[in-house]
C-alpha cells in the first residue's frame, strides 16, 4: 500500500451519508448563489474591486463604529471595498476550479481508459508517470511548476489539470479494467468493433458517472490549492480579486485586528469547498449504485 | 522475499527516474532554462557561462545525463540569495521543519485517535455524527487559514501567544495545530474505521464472552491493534506533514523547509526552490518504499502477492 491510497482510505467517502435520501439543497443553494454572484458580478458589485481609495483604508464592516453603509463589509489595506472583491473572487475562484477539475478530468479520463484498455507497455507506462506524480505532495509540485511559468490564471488551470489528473487516470482505470471483461465489451469485439469503437462508445459511457463524482469532490482540492497558490504570490496576480490573495493582503491588517479581512475571504472558500464536497459525497452515493446498496 | 525487495526498489527506482525527468522536461518546456538558472541581473557572459554548464547545445538526452550526474553527487547547486550551497540551507532548516512535523502529529493523534474511537464505539451516535462534520470541516478549511484565525485569537485578541518566528516552545504551538487539523481528520476516520474492523473479530468476541468489562475489552484488546494501520498512516504522513507545510510555515514565519521554498519563490532563487522540491519528493518515494517493505516483513501474504 502506498502513501496515496492510505490517504483515500483514511479518508472514507461517505462523509454526508448521514443525508442519503432527497436532494442535498444546503449545498445547491450555496453553489448557486456563488456562481449567480459570478457570472452577475459587474451588476451586483457595488465598487470596482482592483481601484480603492487610500483616504478610506481599512474601514471596519457597516455595523461596527467607523464602517459606513458605502462599504458594506469594509475596505482593506488601499480601501479597495471588500464586498465587491467578495463577489469577483468568486468569479475568479469558480472559473479556476471549473475549468481545472473539467481539464484535469478530461486528461485523466482519457488517459486512464487508455491504460486500463489497451493494457501492456501503454498501461506500464502512463501508471507509472501517474504513480510517481501521486507521490509528489501536489501543493508542493504546483509551486514548483507556478514558480516556473509565473502567475497568471490560464497557468494556474493548466498546473492544476496537470497535478491533479493522476487521481482521475488511476480511478478511471481501476473501472475499466472491470469493464473489459463484461460481456457487452465481448459482443462488441466477436461483432468486429475497432479498438477505438469500443473505448468510445461502449467504455466512454460508463466511466463518466465515477468522473463526475471525482471531480465534484476534486473542486474543492482544486480550490483550496488555488487559494494557497495565490496566497503565496504564485497563483492568480494581484490585483485580481482571489480570495486567496485576499487573505494574504488581510495578514496585513491582521495584527491591528482588522477581522475582516482575514474571516471573511476564509468563509468564503470554506463555504465553497464545504458545498463541493457535501455534492460529491452526495452524488457518490447517488450514482453508484453498489455504494447505494450499502 | 528477495524477488519482491528486487522489484518494490525496482518501482521506487523508477518512480526517482520519472521524477528527476519531470523536472527536467518541466524546466525545459518553459523555453530557456538559463533564464531560471541565471540570477537576476546577470551579464551576457554569465548567460553564457551557465548555457556552456548545462550544454543547452547538446541533445536532450546528454543534457538529462547531465542533470542526474549533478542530482547523484547531490550537487544542488547555490542559492543565489544566501551564496551558500543549498542543500547546506536545506539541512540546516530541516530540524525545526521536523520539530513542526512532530508536534503536529502529536496534536492530530491526540484529536483523532480518540475521537475515532468514540465514533467507533458508538456508530451512528451523536459522537459519530459529530465526527463526521469535524472530518469534513478539516477537509474544506485550508490550514493556512486556520493558522490565520488562530493568530487573530490568541495573538491578537487575547495576547496569549506569539504569532510568529521561532525559539520558544510557545512558537509552535500555534503552527503545529494550523497543520496538525487537516491530518487530525484523517486520522480520526482511520481509527474509526479500524477499530469498527477489529470489534467485529472473533477474539473480541471471545474478550466479551469471558466476561471482560467493555472497558477493558475496548481499551486493551481492541485498541491495541486497531492502532497499527492508524500508526503506519501517521508515519507516512510525518514526512508528508514536512513537505506541505508551505503555507503555514509562511504564515507564521517559522523558519522550516517549506518556508526556504517560500523564499526560493519570492526571491526567484530556482536553485533553492528546485532542490526543495526534488528533496521532498525523494522523501516520500523512500518512506513509501520503507513502509512496504516493512509491511511485507510482518505480513507474508503481501510478499508472494502477484
């Protein structure tokens, strides 16, 4: 047993199964108020969130003395006003993680077919590229390879999609090295199906329902990774509002005890990661049906 | 025996090769790697210098031979902001990264061991619920944020503790908890899940039949080996802990191996952060590879596996 899959263990999936029956709504309500508050930024954000007024730094939230109702919930070290950046965060962290755990998931996939398919040097081949990244910690291989590339958004997709497809590939094959003794898979091959028919029409299919689980539970690891990226300097660059450039920008603040500023983006990501999770956990048990039976 | 030691180093062996080639192709892909390696400000000859050194002019092949000489006489190069060798500074940042590591673990084992055993012992219970939501908070708030929350409380607000740097044995209280929370999780659902193994075996059985109190038949008989996959799990994640904490160490300037590779960053110090990097990595192939070794040392199944 390797480091990897003791930390899968450890882990056990189930987490929600304490909620098996019913749609999971606190979650869905979270993701969709957050990704409404994405894609609606510019309308709902009441100041622009990259130009702050230096005359109004560090103003507390509205309810405490010295906040105003201008900025809701206050304004950070150059008064640039948090809500707003609140509100684009989520746009930057939504586009991040989706675009990540979907590339990511695409590489993995087709990889993991391929392996678990064709079997012999290929699948000697891309397991052992995939069980030498596993054994990398991911958090550090992404500043390995960000510190490389330099900071920008469309790097950081790519550095995620590529540390992260290894759990896709490796789960992907586990399934169809099952799947390739059904029968429906030895029909195809006796009815003359190309290699290429198979793995596409017959595989394709029935793998993407554990892709799908794998990736809900991806985006949080994916935005967790993007915030601490970006809370180090090489993730997204200031001053694009990442929430974890925020709380980097809210260490500033944080020793006069300006609360706001480290609590607020925190909550923001914990209530993200915690909604993606609480989904796949939930769609875990939803889509596969030998877990259900459990 | 022989045949699996030859073939688990043969994987681990491997696993370096694939590694130092990754970070070989990675450093290339970007374009030119005299770019990284040279320091900032340097003149033309000294470009030229380092091209000459690594012999970009060479096939890819002769380069790659080149870079793993390098990495075998574990020459790491200078760190271009200290001057000195790195793997100096790596050595000398390695016991207070350990130090980290350590107290760490003691806080997620002293969580999660008998928080898991409470869930374990009453499935489905308030305390199994209540574990639940712990695991996946541990799962959805980042460590560094916690350490963030932490010093806000009880640097901050209460004053109690210091919110960064090293030297006393206050400093790594607060540390060692920001990084000790995530593994605390993990650990808590292991013992769970081993102890509710255990407690279905027939010596547990046998414990109860004889008449033991359930005390003693849960305190000695089952959590004695229910501790074993629990221990194994917490040593891999000791090296681990080392390698991802990055963050927090950066959070609270605690002068480990991670925060060398913060500065690496910052400084744009490739030698430092390379190094860094590849080191960790070369740790956790070898811990991996020393645990199923000593696995198949206890258990022969696993040894005449495949």
């Amino acid at each position: 047993m390797n480091a990897s899959r003791a930390a899968v263990l450890a882990f056990p999936g189930r987490l929600a199964s304490f909620r098996r029956e019913g749609w999971p709504m606190v979650p869905i309500t979270i993701l969709a108020v957050l990704a409404l508050l994405a894609i609606f930024a510019d309308v709902i954000a009441p100041h622009d969130p990259q130009v702050g007024l230096l005359g109004e730094r560090f103003r507390p939230p509205a309810w405490q003395q010295g906040g105003s109702t201008a900025h809701l919930l206050g304004t950070d070290h150059v008064g640039r006003d948090v809500l707003s950046r609140l509100i684009f965060g989520a746009r930057v962290s939504m586009v991040v993680g989706f675009t990540a755990v979907i590339f990511a998931g695409v590489v993995g996939t087709v990889l993991g077919i391929l392996a678990g398919y064709l079997g012999g040097w290929v699948d000697q081949v891309i397991m052992r590229v995939t069980d030498a990244w596993l054994a990398l910690p991911a958090l550090t291989f992404a500043i390995f390879l960000a510190a490389i590339v330099g900071p920008s958004e469309m790097n950081i997709v790519i550095i995620l999609g590529l540390v992260y497809w290894t759990r896709y590939a490796r789960v992907v094959r586990g399934e169809v090295l099952s799947l390739k003794e059904r029968d429906y898979v030895r029909l195809a091959i006796v009815a003359g199906c190309s290699k290429r028919t198979i793995m596409r029409r017959h595989i394709l299919p029935n793998v993407v329902n554990s892709a799908i689980v794998l990736a809900t539970l991806m985006l949080g690891v994916v935005i967790v990774t993007e915030a601490a990226l970006s809370f180090l300097g090489v993730g997204v660059p200031p001053p694009k509002p990442a929430w974890g450039l925020m709380l980097a920008d809210g260490k500033k603040g944080l020793m006069a005890g300006y609360w706001w500023l480290t609590v607020l983006p925190g909550v923001c990501i914990m209530l993200m990661v915690l909604s993606a999770n609480l989904i796949g956990d939930w769609l875990r048990v939803k889509l596969d049906p030998q877990l259900r039976q459990l | 025996m022989k045949r699996f030691v030859i073939r688990r180093v043969g994987y681990a062996l491997l696993s370096l090769v694939v590694l130092s080639a990754t970070f070989f192709v990675f450093v290339r892909l970007t374009g030119d790697p005299s770019v990284l390696l040279v320091e900032p400000g340097a003149s033309k000859a000294d470009i030229d210098a380092i091209r000459a050194d690594l012999g970009l002019d060479k096939p890819l092949l002769v380069q790659y031979a080149v870079f793993v000489k390098g990495l075998l006489r574990a020459d790491f190069g200078r760190s271009f902001y200290y001057r000195t060798p790195v793997l100096e500074l790596y050595l000398e940042r390695l016991p207070n990264s350990l130090l980290l590591a350590v107290v760490a673990m003691a806080f997620s084992l002293a969580i999660g061991i008998p928080s898991g055993i409470l869930a374990a012992v009453r499935v489905n219970g308030w305390w199994d619920r209540a574990g639940k939501i712990f695991a996946l908070l541990g799962l959805s708030m980042p460590s560094f944020w916690v350490g963030l929350l932490l010093i806000l409380f009880f640097s901050v607000y209460l004053g109690w503790l210091p919110s960064s740097g090293s030297g006393t044995p206050w400093h790594v209280l607060m540390p060692a908890f920001a990084l000790g929370w995530y593994f605390a999780a993990a650990h808590m659902r292991l013992t769970r899940s081993s102890m509710l193994e255990v407690l279905g075996s027939e010596y547990i059985k046998l414990a109860r039949l004889k008449g033991l109190p359930e005390a003693l038949v849960i305190g000695k008989h089952a959590f004695k080996n229910a501790l074993i996959p629990v221990l194994t799990l917490a040593g891999i994640n000791l090296v681990l802990m080392i390698n991802v904490a990055v963050v927090v160490e950066t959070v609270f300037a605690w002068p480990g191996v991670g925060r060398l590779l913060f500065e690496g960053i910052a400084f744009r110090d490739f030698p430092v952060v390379q190094t860094t990097v590849i080191l960790g990595g070369v740790m956790i192939i070898v811990v991996n590879l020393a645990v199923d070794l000593m696995y198949a040392v206890i258990d022969p199944r696993i040894r005449y596996e495949r």
